[in-house]
C-alpha cells in the first residue's frame, strides 16, 4: 500500500472509503472501466485490493467475509486519536460498532453509528493516511448523510468535527440533507460516497453497460450535478459532476 503523511488529513475530514463485495474481481472489472482505476496486484491487509488513480490510492475493494453483511461503501473520518473521538461520539448519543481493527501497520479502523443508525468509518493512520488524490475525476470528491432530523445531525456532528465543519477548512467534503430529499421517506439515514467524473450521464451509460443500474437519475445540488447508482453487485454511490 503506498504510504502518505498521516497530517495530510486533520480530525473529522474525510480521508477514506472502501467497499464490501462478494467478488472483487467482477468489482475490480467494473470500477477499473467506470472510473478507469488500476489495482495493486499484491492484496492489501484482510484479503482487500487496494484502488490506485494514476498510481496513487483511491479507494479499497474488501471481500465480505460473511454474506450476510451489506454490500456497501463506507467513507472512513480521520480520528488521529481513536479513544478520544469514540468517547465523544458515545457521548453525543451514537456508538462505536464493534471494536476497533488494527490493519496491518497501515492505521486502526473502527465503525461508528451516529443516534439516528447512520454508519461511518473512523480512521487512525499508521503508515495510511488516506487518499493519495481527490476532487479529481475517478476519486472521492464528497459524502453526504442522508438523515430524516437534520438538527440532530448538526448537532451530533459539529460537536464531533468542528474544526472539520467550521473552522479553516473552507471544504469539508460532507453534508447532510434530509432522506426525502432524494429517497422514499422509509429509507434509513445513511451516508453516500460521491465520486467525480467529468460527465455524469457518460458515466451512467457506462455503469448500466457494465451490469449497474442507475437509482436516481441525475439532480442539481448547491455541490454539483449528482446521480445515485448501484453497482453490479448492489453497491450504491453517487457521481458528481461540478
């Protein structure tokens, strides 16, 4: 896995996202064409293949290592000091989800819930500290929480990331809408990992070729022009043209 600086990303900013699949290769396939991404040939820590974006790291394809958990992407906040952070998200109502991994030497992970159900990702860098590139067409480039109580969201999250949501750093990379926004009211609340392309409808024609479907057609946001899509195994996520 190729190494960066773990001060590239401070407390709360989004600094990662893999995908739980049952096949990475059939994900290796369909993600290397949509967003033209190549992998490393050596598995990464825990049978995971590691997404490089003109040799820099972008994303991690994992193999599900129980069928009955979700297909799904997740986006990892940087926790440069784990305890702290989880004591904190107890403490404003949410939970961690099991207990925190060591990968390898390349940092912790952890999975938290905020009140309202909601999953994230925390990550503790060792020798990992995230992406190598974003905002760049075929990378990570926003996260949005999709909540049915935007008040408990703000409070929740600008009490865990502040500094991330109002202090210096002009572009958080995430926000929050309510669920009826975009989805049917009985969808629960959940983040959605958008990535950049330069055409939305481009990459939606070639997501459907390549055995996905499209589960929202493209919308305006006040962050670009988005679209929902599954993908050939049921793994949802956005593009994003800006």
């Amino acid at each position: 896995m190729a190494e960066n600086r773990a001060s590239a990303y401070t407390e709360g900013v989004p600094c990662w996202v893999d995908a739980q699949l049952s096949d990475t290769a059939a994900g290796r396939r369909f993600y290397g064409e949509l967003f033209g991404w190549t992998f490393e040939e050596k598995e990464a820590y825990g049978g995971s293949v590691l997404a490089l974006l003109e040799g820099r790291p972008v994303a991690a394809l994992a193999a599900k290592s129980d069928g009955r958990m979700p297909t799904v992407w997740a986006v990892y906040f940087a926790a440069p000091d784990m305890g702290a952070l989880a004591a904190r998200i107890r403490a404003g109502g949410g939970q961690i989800v099991g207990d925190a991994r060591q990968v390898g030497h390349y940092g912790t992970a952890a999975l938290a819930a905020d009140p309202e159900g909601a999953v994230f990702g925390l990550w503790q860098p060792g020798r990992h500290a995230g992406f190598g590139v974003r905002h760049q067409p075929g990378s990570f480039d926003w996260a949005q929480l999709y909540t049915r109580d935007t008040e408990t969201a703000n409070a929740f999250y600008g009490g865990l990331f502040h500094e991330a949501l109002f202090g210096r750093d002009t572009r958080p990379d995430f926000g929050r809408a309510p669920v009826t926004d975009v989805f049917p009211a009985e969808m629960p609340p959940h983040f959605l990992v958008h990535f950049r392309v330069a055409r939305a409808e481009a990459a939606l024609g070639t997501a459907v070729r390549l055995g996905g479907r499209v589960q929202v057609p493209p919308f305006e946001t006040s962050y670009g022009t988005v679209a929902v899509v599954a993908d050939d195994q049921g793994a949802s996520f956005a593009v994003l043209e800006r």
